[in-house]
C-alpha cells in the first residue's frame, strides 16, 4: 500500500471509529413501520393510512425510489403499495445517510450510564443538544406545521417514522462509561463481544442488538415478521401501559435508559473487549433475553407511531 492510499485509509478508519451505529438494522425500523401500519388496518383506521401516504407523496424519495421499489420488488404490488412505502418510510434517515438529508447526531442520545464502583475519575458529560429526543420534537412541530411546505412536512414525517424505532432500542439511549471506556463506548459501538464461546467473530455489542429482530430486507419476509409480533400474546397492545406516556424524552430517560443498563450492559456486569478483534463471549441466555426485550420494544415503537399518526390525521 503506497503512503497516499495507506492516509486515505486511516483518515476514513478514524473518521468512521467515532461515529455511532445504526438503531435497529434498516429491516428492523422497516418492522416497525409494518407493526404501525398493521395496527391502523385492525382498528379500520384506513383514513389515517391514506393521509399519510399522500402526505409522504411528497417526499422526495417517493416516485424516484420508493415507488421504483414497488413496482419493482417481487410480492409487492399494488394490493401493498401503502405497508411498503410505510416501510421505506422507515427505513429512509439510513438510506439517506451520506446526503444532504444526513443528520448523524439525530439518531441517538447518549444518556451516561456508569455502572455502581466505578472511580469518581471516569466522567459522564451530559449528551448533545442535537440529540434523538430533541429532533423527535422539531420534527413533530414540522409536521403539525399546516403552513410549511408539503415536501418538508414530508421529510419530517419519514425522519418520525425513523425516530420511534430509533428511541426504543437500548443501546441508542446510552453510553457507558467505565475505566476501560473513559470516553464512553458510543453505544456499544466500542463495547465487543463475541456471540458465544465458540464463536470466533468478534462485533460490537450494538450490531448485536440491530440485527437480533431479522436481517432481511425482503418485503414479504419484514411483514411476516410485523404479523408474528402482532400475533404474540405478550404482544398485544393491551400488554403495554407504557402507551399512556406520550413523551419521547421519558421514553429515553425512564424507559430504555434502563434496559440498556439492566439487558443490554446486565448492570455493569456484561464483558466487552475494547479491541474489534478480541471479543468477550456472551453469557448462554444473552441472546434470548433480548430478544424478548427487542420484539417489546418493537412492538412499542409501532404502536406509539400508529398512535401518532391517529392523533395527526383522524
């Protein structure tokens, strides 16, 4: 490797090493979007669908993309035109991820989490004020704003679609800060592990939990999976008085801030390596734990979007 490329290389590997992980994968937030979608089709709420997609008609992302995908896309179709285009909705704030509608910081916030009998030394700074929670609130305002214009009432609308799936996964509400991550892990984007004993692939405890819902971006497989949640008796909506909080700064604060310390990190007591190559083999019943976490969060984060969108467009 001659010295030109080998600085263009470092320069991206540190760029990239500071910036966070995605919440959920893009099947994941898909996943959501199809739990709100499926939600307002059981409750005959079919007006509220329809506003919704003629609002997101607007998006620039539609006719050039979205609808490309629904035409394009085996199982699709116009039968589900409306669950797909709620799906890439979804999904959109990643597949925009590079571009002008890139707000990298949006996606997270780090509330600090260190752990009982850590030094008074180890720091826990207070997240950003561009944060998930605060872009949740501008964008809510964006879209309740009648007089601005429908293509940014659009991206508004996609950026919550992406937003609620992001508030409700663990590991993108906290950081954890101990002696070994003085400047906090990011996440778990710092914090690796290994899926088993006998695993050799080392990853970082965040794509863990991203990808633990499915990996697929298929249509047909992403609403199968939104129908089996849905299905599930501890599923169900009555299941969740957590419905009754409307604020997304609780729900960081009081709702996911502590899974991330009791499932995701098992209150300080989880091992992570800090080196990409060596990482600490997770405990036998990890990954069914949260698992179970996973599919309540996702399942949370569909209803309080459906229940957002009944509340805009009844």
């Amino acid at each position: 490797m001659n010295s030109t490329l080998r600085r263009l290389v470092l320069t991206f590997i540190s760029l990239t090493a500071v910036l966070p992980g995605l919440a959920w994968n893009k099947p994941g937030h898909m996943t959501v979007a199809a739990v709100a979608y499926q939600d307002l089709k059981r409750t005959g709420d079919d007006q509220v669908i329809q506003k919704t997609i003629t609002l997101l008609k607007s998006h620039p992302y539609y006719a050039n993309n979205w609808l490309v995908k629904v035409n394009s896309q085996q199982g699709v179709g116009t039968a589900n035109h409306d669950q797909f285009v709620f799906m890439y909705a979804g999904r959109w704030a990643d597949d925009a991820r590079g571009s002008s509608y890139d707000h990298e910081t949006c996606h997270y916030i780090n509330l600090p989490y260190k752990p009982a009998g850590q030094p008074a030394s180890v720091p826990t700074p207070a997240p950003p004020s561009e944060n998930l929670t605060n872009s949740i609130a501008s964008n809510i305002a964006k879209v309740r704003q009648t007089s601005a214009s429908r293509k940014s009432r659009a991206i508004a609308l996609a950026w919550l679609f992406h937003l609620y799936g992001d508030v409700h996964q663990p590991l993108h509400t906290a950081t954890l800060f101990t002696t070994d991550y003085p400047n906090g892990d990011r996440g778990g984007t710092r914090f690796y592990i290994r899926r088993s004993n006998n695993s050799d692939d080392t990853l970082s405890l965040h794509k863990f939990w991203d990808d633990i819902i499915t990996t697929s971006e298929r249509f047909a497989t992403v609403k199968n999976e939104a129908t089996r949640l849905i299905n599930l008796p501890n599923c169900q909506r009555n299941r969740f008085s957590q419905l009754s909080n409307l604020k997304p700064n609780l729900w960081a604060l009081n709702e996911c801030l502590p899974l991330a310390k009791t499932s995701g990190y098992k209150n300080g007591d989880l091992l992570g390596g800090t080196d990409d190559d060596n990482g600490e083999p997770l405990p036998n019943d990890y990954h069914d734990d949260a698992k179970g976490v996973a599919e309540a969060q996702i399942m949370l984060a569909g209803y309080r979007l459906a229940d957002f969108l009944r509340a805009q467009f009844h």
